[in-house]
C-alpha cells in the first residue's frame, strides 16, 4: 500500500527546470511561426503563375483605352502596369525600343512595368492621376510615365517585363524575360509632374 502511495506522488517542479522548459518551449514556438511564415514564400502571389508569352490584349485598343484614361492598364492579376510610350523620341527608342512593344505604322509603343513592386523595398507604386506620375507611398520614390526614376531612395527606374506586338496585332508580354529598371540617370521622356503629388515627400 505504502509503495502504490509513492507511485503516484507528483514532485513539485523546480523553478529552474519550469524556466528552462518554459524558455525552450517560447524558442521552439517562435521558430515554428516564422518556419511556418517562411513556407508563405515558396507559394505563389496572385499574378505569379503567369509565365511565357502571354497576349493581353489589341495593342491599338490598349493604346487607345490608356490615353483616353490618361492612365496605365493595370493587368487584374499580376504585378503589370502597361503603359504608352513614344517611339519617335530617340532617347527612349534607344533605351527601349530592343525590348519593349513598337506598333508599325505609329511613332507609339506599349512597355510593361511591374507597378507591385518598388526598387526600393518592394511596395506596391500606385499611379497619381493629377502628378500622371508613378508614386510610392512607402518611403516617397518617384518615377514618371516610363517608370524612369525621379526621385526618392529608389536605386533604378522600375522594372518592367518584355514586349511586343505579335503578327495579329496582339500585345504580348514575356514574363520569362525579366529587365531591371533603367538606371536613375535615365530620362528619355523629361516629364516633370503635371500636378499635385499623391504622397508627401
């Protein structure tokens, strides 16, 4: 009877091991969560399983939908705003004109910017209607029409994917083709804001 007594006693837990668990219990926890918050990156963004060719549209109903906005075309879905560019300044025809969309028989072009995702650190560069430029509303990156750099900590103009306007006339967009921004001293287009800034410098 006394032996079956002694079977069940419980033992009062040390502080020191109650610390030692509680503190190898609060790591482990902690790991755990960023292990699991980690995972989040090997699945993929809304937009990111687009990869290849892929046509988005009549390049000239795009031109023409984006100038009577006086806005780029955001692409639902992924990390693409498409703009208008103009192929008969020199400047930007030697800057751009090997990797973004020319239409024949026009002086206009169609670029694809990544708009999601600021050289800086990675916000989303949402368009100023009144500035008509793009505008970071995270730490104040500037970049016009072109997504060239005008200001801000950004290091580049905005990234942007190839292009071009296949025989139907289609606008056609190769997300296997990744191009880094133009570089800050790029400024083929010297467009200063047409209006009031959208986020505070």
């Amino acid at each position: 009877m006394a032996n079956e007594k002694r079977r069940f006693e419980v033992k009062p837990v040390e502080r020191r091991t109650f610390l030692r668990y509680g503190l190898i219990g609060a790591v482990g926890a902690g790991l755990g969560g960023f292990g699991l918050a980690s995972l989040g990156f090997l699945y993929p963004r809304p937009g990111d399983q687009l990869f290849g060719e892929v046509p988005l549209g009549n390049a000239q109903e795009l031109i023409d939908e984006i100038e009577a906005e006086r806005a780029p075309m955001r692409i639902p879905g992924s990390v693409l705003s498409i703009q208008v560019w103009d192929t008969s300044n020199s400047s930007a025809m030697s800057l751009y004109g090997d990797d973004h969309a020319v239409i024949e028989g026009t002086d206009l072009g169609l670029m694809a910017l990544d708009s999601q995702n600021c050289p800086h650190l990675g916000c989303g560069v949402p368009w100023c209607q009144s500035s008509q430029w793009f505008e970071c509303p995270c730490h104040g990156s500037r970049y016009n029409r072109y997504g060239e750099w005008t200001g801000g900590p950004a290091p580049r103009g905005l990234d942007r994917y190839a292009s071009f306007v296949d025989d139907d006339g289609q606008f056609v967009v190769n997300f296997s083709e990744f191009l880094t921004g133009p570089a800050r001293t790029a400024n083929a287009l010297e467009q200063s804001p047409e209006g009031p800034s959208c986020v505070d410098a």
